[in-house]
C-alpha cells in the first residue's frame, strides 16, 4: 500500500510523560470540564476505531495493555519484542528485527493507517530513523511531576506541520502533527 501512514498516538501529562512512577492510569480519568470543548457524543469513536488498520506497539506497552484489559479490540496488532510473551489473541503477533525493515516490508505493504501506540522506546525509535508520518498527542490536564516521558531524548530536531487542534469538554486537548519529511 503505497499511501500508507504511522501515526504516533500517545496521552501525556502537560509534563510530558505517558506513565507515572507505579504505572497506574488514574490521571487518565479526567474531572474537569472545559465549557467550549468538544462533547463526547460529538464524537464517532467507533467510526475512528474502525478507521485504524493495524497497531504497532513495544513490548513494555503490551505487557501494560494486558495488565488492565485489552483496548485494541479485534484489529491485527504488531508487538516488538525480543521475549517469548503470551499471546492469547490471534490478532497479535510478536515480531523482532530492525525497525526500519519491519516497518518497510511487514506494515507499510499491508496496512494503510497504522497507530504506533506506545512507549517512549519505541517512539524515539520511530522517530530517530524518520519511520512515522504523523504524531497525535494527546494531553490530559494534569501535571505528573516525574515517570515515562513521551520524548526521551530523541537525538535529532524533526520540524513539524501542525495539521489540527482539537479541546476536549474533559480538559484533553489533541495536538495533530505532521512529520515533514527532510
Ligand atoms: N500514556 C500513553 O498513551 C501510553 C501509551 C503506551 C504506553 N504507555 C506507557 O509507556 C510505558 C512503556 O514504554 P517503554 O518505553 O517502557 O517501552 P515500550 O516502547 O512499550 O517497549 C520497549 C520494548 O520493546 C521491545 N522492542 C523495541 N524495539 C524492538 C525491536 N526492534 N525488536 C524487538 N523488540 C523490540 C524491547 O523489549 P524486549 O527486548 O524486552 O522484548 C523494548 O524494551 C508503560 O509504562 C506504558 O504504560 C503510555
């Protein structure tokens, strides 16, 4: 599929991490109300949902996404991973290799819009090698004051197009980001 594009998704504190120190997801569950934000019923989460082809996603991600329920539904899920984990879905697939290759030759050619959904590893290695298109980040009002961060030293400045502003009624406001590419 030659239109095919990576979006890096993740929720983080204005801080900018995506777990806190006990990795409990209770920051999460916003209590605040923004009047002029965006309703939840305004919203076609399934549309959207159904809209993703496949999910990308580290070990340490997958790992986490067991431990409190699985939110990826039935949609073919990629997990890098050196270890042999459990596998209990026969949408996941453990894969390893350099990222560059999986990406080019096992998601590109078969899926079309593919979210890369965690963690902070895989991010800087998407990013340090150029691999992903978009970044939606998503950030919940709430400071964590220390944990996972998002960016962890990437390595390198990427410019960026920035495609789309959206605030949530929770507080949640949604920075879409486009890679451009040099
Ligand atoms: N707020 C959010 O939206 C959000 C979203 C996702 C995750 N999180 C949080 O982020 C944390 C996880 O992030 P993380 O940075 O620790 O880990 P991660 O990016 O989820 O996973 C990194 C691991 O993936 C495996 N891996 C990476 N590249 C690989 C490759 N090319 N081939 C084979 N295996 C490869 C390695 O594990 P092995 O070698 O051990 O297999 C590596 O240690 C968790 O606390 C999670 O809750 C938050």
């Amino acid at each position: 599929v030659t239109t095919s594009r990576i979006t890096l998704h993740m929720v983080s504190s204005l801080d900018g991490f995506i777990a806190n120190a006990d990795n409990s997801i209770g920051w999460m569950d916003s209590k605040d109300v923004y009047e002029k934000g965006i309703r939840d019923e305004d919203v076609d989460v399934a549309a959207f949902l159904a809209a993703i082809d496949c999910y990308v996603m580290g070990a340490n991600t997958y790992e986490h996404a067991l431990a409190l329920g699985w939110p990826y539904g039935d949609t073919p899920t990629f997990v890098l991973t050196h270890r042999a984990l459990p596998v209990t879905r026969a949408t996941v697939k453990l894969v390893s290799g350099e990222l560059a290759n999986l990406v080019n030759e096992l998601f590109r050619p078969h899926y079309r819009n593919i979210w890369m959904v965690g963690g902070s590893a895989l991010t800087r290695e998407f990013l340090r090698h150029s691999l992903a298109d978009d970044i939606r980040l998503t950030i919940a009002p709430v400071v964590l004051g220390g944990g996972t961060p998002f960016f962890d030293h990437i390595g390198r400045e990427q410019r960026l197009h920035l495609k789309e502003v959206s605030a949530y009624r929770n507080g949640f406001v949604e920075l879409w980001y486009e890679i451009v590419k040099d």
